[in-house]
C-alpha cells in the first residue's frame, strides 16, 4: 500500500463512474453457477496521445478467466463501482422510535452473551487427532516502482501486478501438523499480521488476511472446522481492527471524530484510503476469502455513507449463497452476523435473511456432495450436525437479540397451543422465557396488546386457581404490565375469570395471596380522578373474591382475612360495606354453629366483630350507608345477646341523625334526603321493639332519644316529614304496650318481660302516644289556614289509619277523633275515593267481629264525600 498513492483532491468521481459504467449483456443461465469460471474475451487498445490525431488499434481474442481489473482499460473497471457508492445519497431510513430509543438500538447492552464467550468452549469441544495442513505466506521479492506522474492504465496495472503478487506470492504449505501445532501456526501469523502492519506493510498484512481466509474453504478436517473459524476469525477481527483505527485516524486533523460521526464529518483523504481498501478486496478472485475480508471491514462503511453498512450487509448475505458448502456458508453467515451485531445490531432485515438462508440450504446436508465426503472422513450424521450448532446458535441469539416485537408475536401464538396440549410446567417455562426476553431496557413497555392477549389465551385453560398461581413465572409476568390502565385491565380480566369459573370457596393460601395482590393492584389504581363507575366495577370484583373466601368453621381465621382486606381496600366505599357485612353474617354462623353451646370464647369472638364493625363504620362517607349498617349491627349483636354492643351501635345511629343532609347526590344529582331518612326511621322504630330498656337511662330511652332528634332536625320547607314520624311512632308505642310482642329475639328479654304489663310502663307509653297525636294535630291545625289543604287530608287520612289498626276506639273521645279524621280528610275532595270505600267496607267487615262491634256505630258517621 506504501507505494500506491491515491489520494489526489482532484478526483472527480461521478465522472470516472460514467467512464467505467458496466454495459448490460444478456447471460445464458443454462450452465451457470457462481463459482464456475467465466469465459471473456480480452480487448486492448493503444490510443494516440495528441489531440486530434487518429489512432489504430489492434485486438485480440482469447479464453481467459475473468480478470477483474483488465476491464478497467476499457472502461468498465468493476472496483470503481465503489466510488458510486460513496456518492450515493443515503437511503431514507423511517425509526419511528425518539432518539435515545435508536440510540439503544444501534449499540449491544450487557445482556447480550459476546462472542468472546463462546470461543473457549468452542475450541475445547471441536478437537481432532488427525493431522492438519496450512499454507505460510513467505512473501514476494518482486520490487515496483510507482510515478506520480503516471496515468491512470499505469496505476492500475500496477495494481492488478500487486494482486497476483498478493495471491501468488511464494508460499510454503506444512504437512502433518498437529492440532496444537496448528493453532501455533495460526498464532504465528496473527503476530505477523501485527508485525506487518507496525512496519507499515500493509501489502503484506493484507496478503496474510487472505490466505488465512482461505484456510475457512478446506474441510478435509471436518471435525476441526468450528474451531478453525474460531482461530481465523480472530485474525480477521485484528485486521479489521487495525484499518479501522487507521482510517479513523486520518480524521483526526483538526479535530478528532466524536463517537457518533457521520460520512459528512470525515475528510477526503479518509475517505480516499477507505476506498482504496475496498478496491483491494474487491480484487480478490475468490469468493469466501473476498466475502471474509469485506465482513472483517464492514464497520469501515461508517466513513463513506450512511447507508453503506446496510447495503454492504445485504450484498454479503446473497453473495454467501454462493457458497456451495452448506458447512462452509452457515459459518460464513455467523461471521456476518456477528459483524453486522457489532457495527448495527439495529439491522434485523440481514440477520432475518442469513436465518431463513440458513434453513432453504438446511436440506443440502442430504446432498449427495455432502454424503461422499462425511463417507471419505468416517463421520457420522449426528456428529456432522452437532459441527453446525456453534454457527446456528450464535445466528438465533443474533436475531433473537431485542426482538419486542418478532418474538413477542409468535409467542403469543403458541402459548396458546402450550396451554392446550401440554401441562402447567411447559406454560410456565413460556412465561419464563417471554420474562427473559422482554425484560431488558424494557422492552415490555412497547408489546402490552400482546402481553395482554397471552394472559387472555392462558386463563380459559386454567379454571383451577391454585394450579395457575403455583406456576412460579405467572405473578412476575404480571409485574411487566407496569402501566397502570392495562395492569388494571389485566387484572379485572383474571378477577372475572376467577369470578365466573371459582365453584367453591376457597382457603388456599396460594390462591389468597395472589388474588390478594392482584385485588390490591386495582385497588391501589383508585384516585381523585377515577370514575364512580371505575370504582364500582373494581368494588364488585373485588367482593366477588371476598366472597369466595371461607374458612370453615375457623371463624378467627376469618375474621384476620377481614381485618387485612379493610386494610387493604380502604378507598373503594362498597368493598368496605361488604366487609362489614360479611363480618356481621360471620357473627350470625357463630350464633348459629355454637347453639346450645355458647361459650365464653364464642361470646368474646362476637364482641370482636361488632368491634370491627364499630371502628370500621365511622370511615364511610356516606351517612345513610353509616346508618344503615349501624341499625344492621346492633340488630346482629342483639341476636347474639350482646346487649352492650347493640346499645352502642343504636345509640350511634340516633347521635347521627342530626347530621344528615337536606339533599344527597345519587347518580351525579342532588336529590331530598327525605324520602331515605322516613325509610330509616321506620327501619329503626321496628327493631326497638325487641330492644330492651337500659336499666340505667329509663323507660323508652332509646325511643324518646329518637324522637328528640326528630323534633330537633332542621326539615325542609313545607315538609310533613316530621309529622309522619310521629305517626309512625304510634304503631310501636302501641305494640310495647301489648302483654306478649308480636316478635322476639330468642334469648334476649324484651320490655315485655322486664316490665310484665307494669301499669306505670303502660302509662308513660300513653302519655308518650297522647303527645305524639297532638303534635300531629296542631301541625293539621296549620295546614288548615293556608294552601296545605291537601297535605292536611293526606296526613289526616293516615292518623285515621293508625288509630283505626292500633287505638282502642271504644274509648268515645278516641273513637270520635277517628271520625273527626275522617271527616277532614274527605272534607275537600282530595282523598282517593276508590282507598275511601275500601277502607269503608273493611270497618264494615270489621265491625261483624265481636269484639269490634263498636265499630259498627262508627260506621254510621262516616261518609263519603266528594269535591264540588
């Protein structure tokens, strides 16, 4: 290299390529094969060198193997075709990924098993005991002489003189070396490749590239070839490394290159010396030496145009389907590859195309080439393939290598035939391998669709939960669903198929903890911006899996499963509600199971869930969901004689009252609170029936403390509420007056037995009831001098009612305040005529029995009156 300089500024290269543009022939396929040699006929031409004069030629014909610079002094040199290239403008390559993600793509990460690491293991493995043979380049003691003032001719032929000198200098070959002896040869020549270079003969350098290249053709030791590649490839990466830093050095004036330069920011001389080291492989007549060489220098492609490493990588991987070897060209594609990944791992399109070469070629194993040879070395099939495991290896990890889109697609795909034809162990080494795969620089992030689909084609096969949570990879594939809306989703689909398919409670550990961490998953989603109707989706998924949980008769056990889910779920309203209910119906089976048996232990486990329920109440927003379960809860704790607890949840539940609002949002509008409040009250008024006097607090504490908060809350304008209650006050004031309760709690005494009919009890309920009726008829008095006329017929029609079914209308003053009712009541014309005569025929009916047939002369006073 020494003696030819190239490196004129004045090169004008668009013009030599129009000079030396191949002319198009015809070629007759018939008896073509690549490494066939071609017959060409040889033109030379002498040309006058004054202007103007005319010039003689003379030509002559011959068969000779094609030269590739010969045609260069017609005009048709191949090796300039390289120029053109690095005048080219550089391909349009779309990434659709930002900068930094590109970034990553174009360099190899830590995950990825180098090269380095598989080489020792190679060249233990792949040993042989035959004897071995090398050609030594020796050198050549031709001398050149160049002049700067030659013409282009000159310097070519000079050229194409140093070639057949680069491949026919002098060359010894050894005979009968050993494998150890061998790879000292190799070694040899790798440091005389050094030499060479240090001594800037770059000539020489070149020459020991080549021949060492042509040992990878010679298969006479089949056995010993993978470790064969390994040692000359070695040698290929130190040359490729040594022009590589060669070049980068000459751009190093003024400045030097960053990391991540581009063609426009290297210099013409660097350019130049590329070029020419490209012009000088291209003139190597043989094609695996030639393609090797190219592969060692690929990387050298950066300095001349963008889009050459692309271009370079998919002209190397067709040229090696011309190697007819199928040994030789899968080792020539895993020395591509490794290349292309160690220049622009980014470039998948190549390592696809060497892989599917790989397996169209995969048959010439059979070939019958093949089989003559495996037959003259003694080697049997099955050792033969395992001489193509390094190469086929090495090019899957290549195109396996960040591949969150090609790989995560096909096992989408046959994850779903895994579940259905093979067992939970097989599915699990899918998920394991899916981990493997998409975990590095996160690559998840960019294939949640089909992460997505692989939960939704598991789930329908695996219905037993305890199977597919005892798969030790499934929870950590869940983990790489980090985005929070489809992590969500993902989980909302497990929950329903859980849901849908779980038969039978359940208590398995495996399955609670990992239905616990999927539940808390879409528990913790919940914000401030989440939607109600979010919320009660999750809040009913989630209870279906609390319902499914049971401890048996271990009701302690359950209880702790309660306590940890309250912690849990404290943001989802209705799951809370749920767990209260739950602990409450678990107080209930206690109740239930312990009959005729009930323990201390079994009374203190009772006061536990009331407790729970009391501390767990207070945390609810909304105030009728807090009344409701209050009242729920002092009923459960009456049943089961906790007479303490059930005082406290009722008297929590009237201290309340006072709070509630005038108007509550349902369903996003603001609605009267009213209509809930009465249907609470009345709710409330039933079970004080069976509710027992407090020793301490007096008669009917509990139902006077009710009816002061009544009297005392601020009703809305024009509202009857008020009056109603009192109304319906009446018929219980009327039933604890009674010798035996319409209902009872069954070991629990009632006002029944604790006051046993006393006159004095009796007396405070009528004088309770006599209060309560005039309230009612003042405020009828009321409506009477405004426009509430109708409002008064309604309420007056309803006390009618209540004294009708509860008051002794024997007593005369009573029994004409019902007729007076009556009266008022149809007195405009608004009372329902058809409720009127019902109403009617009942007294009438009524007044047949014997011992209301004082109803019979009530009978006769009322009429029915009608609005005129």
């Amino acid at each position: 290299m020494a003696s030819v300089q190239w490196h004129s500024r004045a090169r004008k290269y668009e013009a030599e390529v129009q000079m030396c543009r191949l002319e198009v022939s015809a070629v007759d396929f018939s008896d073509y094969h690549p490494l066939k040699a071609i017959t060409v006929t040889d033109s030379k031409a002498r040309r006058g060198g004054r202007k103007g004069s005319t010039s003689s030629s003379s030509s002559s014909s011959s068969s000779v193997v094609l030269d590739p610079l010969s045609s260069m002094l017609d005009g048709s040199d191949p090796l300039s075709l390289f120029a053109a290239v690095s005048q080219t403008p550089a391909l349009p390559h779309s990434i659709s990924l930002g900068r930094k993600r590109r970034e990553k793509e174009e360099e190899v990460g830590s995950d990825f098993e180098p090269w380095s690491s598989k080489r020792g293991e190679i060249l233990s493995r792949f040993t042989t005991t035959e004897k071995l043979s090398i050609n030594l380049f020796m050198g050549s003691d031709k001398s050149k002489a160049s002049s700067p003032s030659s013409a282009v001719s000159e310097k070519v032929r000079t050229r194409l003189e140093e070639l057949d000198d680069l491949e026919e200098g002098s060359q010894r070959e050894l005979l009968n070396l050993s494998q150890q002896d061998y790879v000292n040869r190799i070694e040899e020549l790798n440091q005389s490749l050094k030499e060479a270079w240090g001594s800037d003969q770059k000539v020489k350098a070149l020459k020991i590239v080549i021949q060492c290249s042509k040992l990878l053709s010679d298969t006479s030791v089949i056995q010993f070839y993978p470790s064969k590649f390994v040692l000359i490839t070695d040698i290929l990466d130190t040359f490729g490394g040594l022009v590589y830093d060669r070049i980068w050095s000459m751009c190093a004036d003024p400045h030097p290159l960053p990391e991540s330069f581009s063609a426009d920011d290297v210099n013409d001389t660097a350019k130049e010396t590329c070029l020419n080291w490209f012009f000088k492989i291209a003139s190597i007549r043989e094609l695996v030496p030639r393609l090797y060489v190219e592969a060692a220098l690929l990387k050298c492609n950066r300095f001349l145009t963008k889009s050459g490493i692309q271009e370079t990588l998919q002209r190397l991987t067709a040229m090696i389907r011309g190697i007819g070897d199928p040994l030789v060209a899968v080792y020539a594609r895993a020395y591509l590859c490794r290349v292309g990944m160690e220049v622009a791992p980014h470039l998948k399109d190549s390592l696809n195309k060497n892989f599917f070469d790989l397996l169209a070629t995969f048959r010439q194993i059979h070939g019958e080439s093949v089989q003559n040879q495996l037959a003259q070395q003694r080697v049997e099939i099955p050792i033969y393939l395992t001489l193509y495991s390094p190469a086929i290896h090495w090019i899957l990890q290549c195109v396996a290598y960040r591949a969150p889109e090609d790989y995560i697609n096909c096992a989408e795909i046959w994850v779903e035939f895994t579940c259905r034809h093979f067992t939970k162990r097989e599915v699990n080494t899918i998920l394991a391998d899916i981990i493997k795969h998409m975990t590095p620089d996160r690559a998840f992030e960019d294939a949640y669709p089909q992460l997505q689909s692989v939960i939704k084609k598991i789930l329908p096969h695996f219905h037993d939960f305890s199977v597919l949570f005892s798969m030790e990879k499934f929870l950590p594939f869940l983990d790489m669903f980090q985005k929070d809306s489809v992590r969500v989703e993902v989980c909302k689909s497990i929950m329903e198929v859980f849901i849908k398919h779980q038969q039978e409670a359940t208590r398995d550990p495996v399955i609670l903890n990992a239905l616990l961490h999927i539940c808390k998953t879409m528990h913790d989603s919940v914000n401030a911006l989440t939607l109600d109707d979010e919320k009660r989706s999750l809040s009913l998924l989630i209870n279906g899996f609390i319902r499914m949980v049971s401890f048996g008769r271990d009701f302690e056990q359950q209880l702790s499963f309660c306590v940890e889910a309250r912690a849990t779920f404290c943001n989802l309203e209705p799951v809370i509600i749920h767990l209260i209910h739950t602990v409450n119906q678990l107080a209930m089976e206690t109740r239930c199971v312990m009959k005729g048996n009930h323990s201390r232990k079994t009374a203190a486990f009772v006061r536990a869930c009331a407790a729970y329920s009391f501390i767990t109440i207070p945390s609810l927003t909304s105030i009728f969901n807090r009344l409701n379960l209050y009242l729920l809860s002092g009923e459960v704790a009456l049943a089961n004689q906790c007479l303490s607890q059930a005082d406290a949840f009722l008297k929590a539940a009237v201290s309340l009252l006072p709070e509630v609002p005038r108007t509550i949002s349902i369903e996003g509008k603001q609605r009267s609170s009213e209509p809930f409040l009465l249907d609470f009250i009345n709710n409330f008024l039933s079970t004080l029936l069976v509710v027992p006097d407090h020793p301490e607090q007096g008669v009917l504490y509990l139902v006077r403390g009710l009816l002061n908060m009544v009297q005392d809350y601020t009703w809305e304008d024009n509202s009857d509420a008020k009056i109603r209650v009192y109304i319906s006050a009446l018929p219980l004031l009327a039933a604890m007056s009674q010798e035996s309760y319409l209902y009872t709690i069954p070991k629990v005494d009632s006002n029944e037995t604790l006051y046993g009919g006393d006159p004095k009890f009796i007396a405070e309920i009528n004088k309770l009831c006599e209060t309560l009726i005039g309230q009612v008829l003042d405020h009828l008095k009321g409506l009477g001098r405004d426009e509430g006329v109708r409002r008064q017929g309604s309420l007056a029609f309803s006390l009618f009612g209540c004294l009708l079914a509860h008051g002794d209308l024997r007593n005369n003053k009573l029994n004409q305040l019902a007729v007076n009712l009556w009266n008022l009541s149809h007195k405009h014309g608004f009372c329902d005529t058809r409720t009127s005569v019902r109403t009617l025929e009942y007294i009438k009916h009524q007044a047949q029995l014997a011992d209301l047939s004082h109803l019979s002369d009530m009978t006769a006073r009322l009429s029915l009156q009608s609005r005129t």
